[in-house]
C-alpha cells in the first residue's frame, strides 16, 4: 500500500510541475507579443533627421515665398516607401543669400498657412492666425489674431559642398504655446 501511495503522490508531484511549466510556457507565447507591442517603435522617439536639400537658391525670388516639400525614404517593415512627404516648409529669400524657412503649420492648431500674395502675408484658413513674411505674428485689426506665436522658423543653410543647394533641418512644434517647443 506504502508503495502505490508513493507512486500516486511521484504522479501527481510529477502532473503539477507539468502544469505550471506548461502554463508558464503559454505565458511567454502569449505575453511576448504583448510585450513586444508595448515596445513597438512607432512608440519610441523618431530618429534625428539632419539637414535637407529642398530647393535651388535660384529657384527663389526675394521676398517672394515658395513652398517646398520635404522627401525621404521611410521603412514599414518589409516595405519601402522611398519618396516618403515628411512636410512642408515656407521658404523666403532674403537680400543676397540669406533664406529664411518657417513650417508650413500653423503654431495655433496646426492647420496649413497658406501666403496671400496680394496681402503679403501667411494666413492660416482655419482660425485667422496672421504672419507677416518674415514669420511675425501680425495683429489684425477686426479681430485678434489666435496664434499664441509667430510662425515656427526652421534651420537653414546653403550647402557647404553646392552652394546652390537650400539645406533645412525640418521638424514639428508643439501648437498653442507662447513659445516654440519642438516635438520629440
């Protein structure tokens, strides 16, 4: 009797490791996509992108705004996607070589400021935020202009290696705040 008492208890000693080792086995094919999808990278910060050819200096009339768009190669898993719109950048040539670039978003909701050539001005469509051409906040006089900010100017440079290459360093601001926070 002593011996199949202990058979029986070595069998069911034997019957609850395999079930926690079996449970813990589904744990971890259930729990690492689980993990994995917290992890994922469309969470973690984006990389830093430096400076961008966008345009030709020729290309520009003095005090005359162009906008420009900004192209890169963007990997999504298996696929590439190599003429990628990363924004859209207001660019403005100042006397010599000098250029100014300011987003094209609007630092009070976000919306796309457009120029209004006969004005000389940027207006945002969506709430009225004005901005004169060198990117300044612009008060108007029926009512009062919502942006909090002028408009977020970006880093330019002509290209050490071709002189007539515009360079931008593009990125995104935070809307709604006095001043320009950038977004990481």
């Amino acid at each position: 009797m002593d011996t199949n008492r202990a058979h029986a208890n070595d069998r069911r000693t034997f019957l609850k490791w395999a079930t926690h080792a079996l449970g813990a086995l589904f744990g971890l094919v259930i729990g690492i996509p689980g993990v994995a999808y917290l992890v994922d990278a469309r969470n973690r910060p984006a990389p830093q992108r430096g400076m961008r050819p966008v345009a030709k200096l020729s290309e520009l009339e003095v005090g005359k705004p162009k906008q420009v768009v900004i192209h890169d190669v963007r990997r999504d898993a298996w696929t590439l996607h190599p003429n990628d719109v990363v924004g859209r950048v207001w660019l403005v040539r100042r006397e010599g070589n000098q250029v100014d670039a300011f987003t094209t978003i609007c630092p009070h909701l976000g919306c796309s400021v457009n120029f209004e050539e006969k004005q000389k001005l940027f207006i945002c469509p969506c709430h009225g935020g004005t901005f004169d051409v060198a990117g300044k906040r612009v008060e108007k006089t029926a009512a009062a202009n919502p942006a909090p900010r002028g408009m977020d100017r970006l880093e330019c440079q002509l290209d050490p290696a071709n002189p007539e290459l515009i360079q931008v360093k593009y990125q995104n601001f935070i809307q709604g705040k006095e001043t320009p926070v950038p977004k990481t």
